[in-house]
C-alpha cells in the first residue's frame, strides 16, 4: 500500500494500492475503489465520500495525477491501474472459474449490451444485472430492492456504476448485507465496456492521455472535471508539499 495524502491539512488519508491486478485477493470479501484527482477534490468537501474511500480494502490509483502525486509526495513510484483494467481482470478471473457477476446501475439498454458482449467474450461467466430508477437519493424501498437482486444472484463480483460518489458511498453504507465477495465501483466501466461511450483510444492510454480522450469526447460534460478540479487538485498537493516537507 502507499500512503498519498497521509496527512493533508484537513486530514485526509489515503492507502493506495501499489501492488498488480494479479497480486489483489478475489477469494474473501473486498471492496475495491478507485481514486483520481477529481474524487480526491470532491471528497475534501464532502465527508462522507472521503470515509468512503478511505474504508476501501483496495483504493486503486486510477490516474496519472494521482500516480505523480505519490511520487512527488512520497517518493513511491506506483502504476495506474483503472476501473476498465480491473473489471476485464476479474472477468477473466470468473471466465475461468465458471463464476458469477452482477452489475447494479445504468439502464436495461446498456446492462443487456454489457451481458451480451460477455456472453461472447467470457462464455464461462453468468451475469446478472439491475438497473435502479434514476434518483438523486434512493429511497429505503429502492435499496431493498437492489440488495435483494444482487443476493437472489449470489455474485462472486458485484459491480458497481451509480457514478461518482453515490456508488461508493451506497456500497459502504450496504457492504454488510450484500451477497458478493467482491465489490466494485467502476463508474464509467459500464458505459465503455457496453460501446454507449467509445473509451479513448490505446494511443492516448499508452502515452498518458486518456484524459485528454475524454475531454474532447464530452467537452461540454468533463471541461469542470479537468481544467477546474485540476488547478485545484495541483494547488492541494503543492500546499501539502510545502507543508510537509
């Protein structure tokens, strides 16, 4: 584990996975997040995200800034490993195991995509999947419901994609009750592995730029994600820079 941010000026603390996809644990019960700079600035302001992200059993550095803060804050040189790596990880973890996987999020549309691509890719997994009404707030009903798809399925994975920071904080506040030994939240994963959003291309991952890919696919959508909370995010690490060193 590394430890990013350990002691932030509001306190923050973070531990990092360093390891690789085929050194993580799928036998117990885990729940695995990511973190890039864009939840690291939206979890300092809100309180409940970041206890989230700090209750992970596995927080993945999903992003090159959070992979140069590491550096620069600690010396440790670590590698992103994204929500996209980790999900095709496991799928070939349960392909060759006969395993089980359940996706909880999105719409109908999407979730059938994502379970016909697999069925084609991963012949082995069964998939399973719910697609919860689109509410700012779940009510306790819609909770029941979700958890009592995901266990009437009995997954070996469960993924998770509510979007950032409501899937996270919905898997901690009901990682007891649910039936599954892995918890994921992987976002935008849904979207990419179903085809709804073309992921940037191997080039742009390759040289670092999987950002820049996003941006110019939804301009009007990730503009604030990375040319606002990225001023921010570097402003947050050279102030902890400075502070600590």
């Amino acid at each position: 584990m590394g430890d990013l941010f350990n002691a932030s000026a509001r306190g923050i603390s973070y531990n990092l996975y360093a390891g690789t996809l085929d050194e993580l644990s799928l036998e117990s019960k885990t729940v695995i997040n990511t973190i890039n700079q864009y939840s690291y600035c939206v979890a300092k302001e809100d309180s409940e995200f970041r206890d989230a992200l700090e209750g992970s059993d596995v927080l993945l550095p999903d992003g090159e800034g959070v992979v140069i803060a590491e550096r620069i804050l600690t010396g440790r040189k670590i590698n992103k490993i994204s929500g996209a790596d980790l999900h095709l990880h496991i799928l070939t973890n349960l392909n060759n195991k006969q395993g089980r996987c359940f996706y909880l999020g999105s719409c109908d549309e999407t979730l059938q995509k994502i379970k016909d691509r697999i069925g084609q890719e991963y012949p082995n997994i069964e998939v399973g999947y719910y697609a919860p009404p689109f509410k700012k707030v779940f009510s306790d009903q819609d909770n029941q419901k979700m958890i009592a798809a995901i266990n009437a399925f009995r997954p070996d994975a469960l993924f998770i994609g509510l979007t950032a920071p409501k899937q996270e904080k919905w898997s901690r506040q009901f990682k007891s009750q649910i039936d599954a030994k892995l918890i994921c939240a992987i976002g935008a994963v849904f979207d990419f592995y179903s085809e709804t959003v073309k992921r940037p291309s191997e080039l742009l991952i390759r040289y670092k730029l999987e950002w820049f890919g996003r941006f110019m696919s939804n301009p009007r959508k990730m503009w604030r994600r990375y040319f606002y909370y990225g001023p921010v995010y570097i402003y947050y690490i050279l102030r902890q820079k400075l502070t600590f060193h």
